[in-house]
C-alpha cells in the first residue's frame, strides 16, 4: 500500500499483472507501474515536449545535452553505463514527449539507476561545451589559417543522414545554428517539472519498494518545484491509458496520451535550403575570433577528460564474476556455427583481404579478421572489440560523428565495426581506423578490464542464445594482452610493410 504522500487515481488488474496510477501531491510528478512476470525490468522519465519552433530540433538537442553531466555527476551518463548491467537504454523523442529509459534483468541495478537518472533529467549542467559537441559547431585547421576544416555536431550529423519527414522534430540541419544553449536552457526550465513528468516502472517490484526508490529524490524535487502547475487536461483518461498499455496498444512515447485534447501536429512546409557557406558566415558572425577560439579551446579541454576514476567511483560496481554463464559445448557451437558458414567464409577469402571496408550513403562498416579460433589472442581481440564497443562511440562523439551501430562477428573468423547512420560514411570509416591507431597508447587498467566484462553481461543480457565466444576465459584476460590485441589491429589496419595479395586467411584462424 503507498503511503499518504501519493495519491492512488487509478488501478486495476488483469490475469496476474498490476496495472496503478499515481501522482505525488506535493509535487506532482505521475507514476505509472505495471508488475508482472518478467525477465527484465525497466523505468523511463517521460516529460510532455511540444515543438515551439518547428525545424530548429530544440527539443532533440535538449535530449542530447541532459544526459551530458548533472549537478551531482559531472560526467556522461555513457560513461556511467560501463559499469552498470542493462539490457538497454537510451532516450528519444517525438511530436508530443521526450522519454529517457533503462531496462535490466538485474532489479537491484533498475533500483541503482533510478535516482542517478533523474538528477541528469530534473538537474542537469548543460554546459556550453555539451552543447557545442551535440548540436553544432565549425572545427578549422590546425595550423591556425582560418580556413573551414568541418562543421561538427553530433546532432548536425545525424540530422544530416535522416530523411526530410524527421526534420520538424529533430531539427534541419542547416538551421541548428540558430539555436543557442540559452534557449536550451529555457526549454528544460519551462517542461521538464515533475508536474509535467510521468515516471514509469514495469517488472517485478512491488509498488511500495517502487515508491521508495522514487521517495530518495523526491525531497530534491519539493525544493526546487515548490508549487505545482496546474495539471493539463489529457487526451485519454487515466483508465483508458492504462488500459490501452494492458492492451499493448500505446506505444513507449506514450504520445496518445501526452497529446493535448486530442491535438494533431501538422508539420510546416520546409525552409529555404542554405548553403553550408552561408551557414558557417551566419553562425561565426555571433562571435569574436577571440571569443570562438576561447570556446573551441574549453570544448577540446572538456572533451579530452578521462572519466574512467569518477564513473567508477559513482557506481561502485561489484565482482561482476558472480554472475553464472549458462552456455555449454561452447566449441562445438563455434564449430557448428562455422560449418554453417564456410562457403561464405571461403568466398571471403577469395574477394578481401584481412582488413576491408563497406560504404553506401549512409553507413559504413570495417571488417577485421580474426587469430586463430579459440586461442588466446582470439580471447583478447573479442574483448578489446567489447571496449572498443565503449569507446569508439565515444570518440566519434567528440568528433562530431554519430554512431549508432555495435560490434558483432561475420562468420566465426571476423570482427566488425559498424555505424549504421552517419552524414559522411567515409570520414566515419577514417576516424575509427584513427580509433585502432590511438588504442595502442591507452592505458589500460584492471578498471577496463571490469568495465569490459560489465559490457559483455549487458550484452549477454539482451541475447536469447549466447555465442560460442562467451567463456570465463574472456574474463582472464590481461591489460598487456589487450594491449597486444590493439597493436595487432593497428598493425593490420597501417601495416608497416606488406607485399600485395598477403593477407590472412581462415587457415590462419583455424585452430591447429
């Protein structure tokens, strides 16, 4: 039973699952929870959003920047993630809300999360830098002659490879530039209140373990969000959201719900298209030379900050070793799953070498092949390709490229990288050859190699059928065997030397 400082609007039930709808009084804030059940649970802040100005994206940089640092946490919420088991996570928007969410099938992690994702929602920092990497900036040469290098932007570039119906949301690309971190600021300050907030909860809990974990940031809440607004009027009652989720039919934005008497958004027509050169003319126009330079310098100082201490120290993460890999016959699957695959594999052979790329329009993907199936340098290359899961997204953020493909294998004998939307697929590509090159510097500790097995159990977590490659003797690798594994990469991707037509072929990665 919830205690006094919630109001129950609303709960049913259905076969075995629990259906309630909350609001807190004092704040405001609305609570859904559903227990059933279920494999994996989960929590999302879903805020009411609309678009005040259609094109300009100022909603979808906001959600970019919020998960950039907070009040508590000066640190990228990605980064936090090394060390955190989640099935998924991410945020979105849409016409009517903007929603940010974690799922694991670890409830004390769900439980964990809770309270550091809202500080970065309710409390976040957004900075001028944050907002320079996500939204828009222009990069120039290094030797300091004014001349264009490239505009960057982690929301510039993606918006550049969506199609035109994204635009009105996510913001055109040619008018990110007009929107400024102040008006950012504004945005936040105006929708993201607790009375303009449904925080969600599926899985097993029970709703007074829920409301517990919501009750340690609450106090926060009350100080900041003293007096709540008036509740808007919905499209759907509480009942018949409810059970439109009991029915799987709204979808996670719940925008049938956040919608507004039953308001439509109708997209306007599209704006004049500007050139690149005007763009970059209009934007630095707003600024000093000085003034930019001074700007261009703290984003690169903020940028080139290693998080690696203070993102473990926030999730003091435990051993992750305790969990239990339930995989058996993990070489006869490989070999199973190789004999499935030998006709691709030899037709591979024939047509690339053991370092090739793919580029269409919008993508990109670089394949590596592999050592020798199941032996120790083999181990170390897919666990260095788990950190690399970690840090080339990383690395092309800061570049201004975005990246929204993993890690996988091709067959049982190569790696690949892959992004599935960027603007430029080929300066993509050479980034993260640069990624392979610059990894043989890293430093890599014993808290790398607990993030990289961290990363693994969140991948496992979202698989229903674990490759071969899962075993504890991924777990046993050493930091100067990752580094071995970069070197080899790096020389494969640069060789220092190599005659035309040497490459490595699956007899070289078959175990002997």
């Amino acid at each position: 039973m919830c205690n006094n400082d919630y109001e129950l609007l609303e709960t049913f039930q259905k076969d075995k699952e629990t259906w309630s709808y909350l609001r807190h009084k004092k704040t405001g804030l609305e609570i859904a929870y559903h227990q059933y059940e279920t494999w994996e649970s989960g929590f999302s802040f879903t805020f009411r959003t609309p678009i005040e100005e259609q094109y300009l994206g100022t909603s979808h940089v906001l959600e970019h920047c919020v998960l950039k640092g907070s009040q508590k946490y000066d640190v990228d919420i990605w980064e936090l993630q090394r060390f955190a088991l989640f099935s998924s996570s991410n945020a979105f928007t849409d016409e009517y809300s903007t929603t940010y969410f974690f799922n694991s099938n670890d409830e004390a992690e769900v439980f964990k999360l809770i309270p550091i994702l809202e500080d970065y929602v309710f409390f976040p920092s957004l900075t001028e830098e944050a907002f320079l990497q996500e939204c828009f900036h222009v990069e120039f040469d290094a030797n300091g002659d004014g001349r264009k290098k490239d505009i960057v932007g982690v929301v510039y570039n993606e918006m550049r490879s969506r199609p035109p119906e994204t635009y009105c949301v996510g913001g055109i690309y040619y008018k990110l530039h007009e929107l400024t971190n102040d008006k950012i600021r504004e945005y936040h300050k105006k929708y993201y209140r607790p009375d303009n907030c449904l925080f969600n909860y599926e899985g097993t809990a029970a709703l007074d373990d829920v409301l517990l974990q919501v009750d340690k940031f609450i106090p926060e809440l009350e100080e900041k969000f003293k007096v709540p607004k008036p509740q808007k009027q919905k499209a759907l009652t509480i009942k018949e959201f409810l059970q439109k989720v009991a029915d799987r039919k709204v979808s996670e934005s719940f925008a049938d719900y956040w919608s507004v008497n039953n308001e439509t958004f109708t997209p306007e027509p599209l704006p004049p298209k500007k050139s690149i050169t005007k763009v970059i003319s209009e934007y630095l126009s707003k600024f000093t030379p000085q003034e930019y330079q001074s700007k261009l310098e703290k984003l690169h100082e903020w940028q080139a900050r290693d998080l690696r201490e203070t993102a473990y120290k926030i999730m003091a993460p435990h051993n992750i070793l305790d969990y239990d890999l339930k995989n058996d016959n993990l070489e006869e699957s490989l070999w199973k799953d190789f004999e499935g695959h030998k006709w691709e594999i030899a037709a591979r052979d024939r047509k690339h070498p053991d370092v090739y790329t793919e580029i269409d329009k919008k993508s990109c993907s670089i394949i590596l092949r592999a050592s020798q199936l199941l032996s120790r340098e083999y181990y170390s290359e897919y666990a260095l390709m788990f950190f690399l899961q970690y840090y080339i997204p990383r690395k092309l953020r800061k570049l201004g490229r975005i990246y929204g493909g993993g890690f996988f294998y091709k067959y049982p004998a190569d790696f690949v990288i892959a992004s599935d939307s960027t603007d430029k697929p080929e300066k993509t590509i050479e980034a993260i050859k640069k990624c392979f090159k610059e990894i043989v510097d890293y430093n890599f500790n014993e808290k790398d190699l607990l993030s990289i097995r961290y990363i693994i159990f969140s991948f496992l977590l979202s698989q229903e059928d674990p490759k071969f490659y899962f075993t504890n003797e991924i777990f046993s690798i050493t930091p100067e065997e990752l580094h071995q594994a970069a070197v080899r990469f790096s020389d494969m991707i640069y060789p220092p030397k190599k005659d035309e037509g040497d490459y490595y072929t699956l007899g070289d990665v078959l175990k002997h």
